[in-house]
C-alpha cells in the first residue's frame, strides 16, 4: 500500500510539474521580448542660435523589454520661424539614440526620463553677397548628448500620446556650443506586448 501512494504521489508530482514547465514554454513562445511603439509629432524649439522659436517635427521609436527600461531612437527636424530672407534654410536636424526610464504608472499615464547621445546637423543661413545673390554657408554636424521627459497617455491599446522636453548639448559648436531646447506633442501606433497587459 505504502509504495502504492509513494507511486501515485511521485507520477502526481511529475505530472504537475511538468505542466507548469509546458505552460510556461507555451507562454513565452506567443509572447512578444517587450513592447513597441513608432510615433511622431510636432516639435518647438528654442534654438540658442536666433531669436524667433524653431517649429518642426519628430519621429521616434521606442522598445521597452522592460516594465522600467525601454530604448529609444529619436529624429527631430526644426527650422527658424522667421520671415527673413537670410534664414530661409536655417534648420537643426538631429538623430539620437539612448535609453528612457519608465516611471511608476498613474492609470493610462506612463512617465518617463530619458539619455541620449547623437550628431546635430546644422545648416547655417543665407549669406547676403550683392543685392542679387545669396551664398550658404555650411551645414555642419556636431555630437550631442540630450536629456529630457515625458508622459505617454494610452488612448487606447494601439495609440499613445505623449508630451516631451528635451534639452540638447551640442558640442564645438562655434563660439561656445549650443543648446536648443524642444517640446514635443506625438502620437504613436503601439504594437502591444506582454508589458501592457
């Protein structure tokens, strides 16, 4: 009798535990390493180079594999509001790449901090020469660190939107470096994985 429920306990035993090894592997085949999301928005800038704001806009990718971590990779294209013939082609491009940190969650709102490293793209102004004719100077590209936050608001399971600051250090940027800062308003399509349930 003893070996009898010695058997049983240890066949229960074996099955249990590998149904919950089966399950798992199950689990992590249909699921997804994180979430991800593809987005872009519009984008004003303090440029630190001319005195009207820089209007533009921004496309971003984030992958989180992480409830906390995510990675980021961001494109910001601005350029001088002015009316002045001279700054016609102003611009300030910038690609990043770097890590974001997601804060504790309030319902659909998620915070977040962000690092980032890239290359700025400067294109300087039209040069005025004669009464008719204008020159460009150069465009010129930098390395720079930014950092910056945000929110991301779920509107529903497959759009996001989010509100961002960033502000950027550019660097050997003649005379002293340059330092624009950016608001972004976004929306992003998010390719739900197992983070969002």
């Amino acid at each position: 009798m003893r070996n009898r429920l010695r058997v049983v306990f240890l066949v229960s035993a074996a099955l249990a535990s590998s149904a919950t090894i089966l399950q798992a592997q199950a689990r992590a085949a249909a699921s997804r390493l994180g979430d991800l999301q593809i987005g872009g928005g519009f984008t004003l800038a303090d440029s630190d180079y001319d005195r009207p704001r820089f209007i533009g806009a921004a496309v971003y990718i984030d992958f989180d594999p992480d409830r906390r971590w995510g990675i980021e990779l961001a494109l910001h294209q601005v350029h001088t509001t002015s009316n002045a013939k001279y700054t016609s082609d102003l611009y300030e491009r910038t690609y990043e790449v770097g890590g974001r940190y997601l804060l504790r969650r309030y319902g659909r709102l998620v915070p977040y901090a962000k690092g980032m490293v890239g290359r700025g793209v400067f294109n300087y102004p039209l040069v005025y020469v004669t009464p008719t004719k204008l020159t460009a100077e150069a465009n010129e590209a930098y390395n720079l660190l930014a950092g910056g936050g945000g929110g991301d608001y779920r509107l529903t399971r497959h759009v996001h939107l989010r509100a961002e600051y960033e502000y950027q250090q550019w660097f050997r940027f003649p005379p002293h470096g340059l330092s624009p800062q950016m608001i972004t308003f976004g929306a992003a399509y998010h390719f739900a994985g197992e983070l969002s349930r």
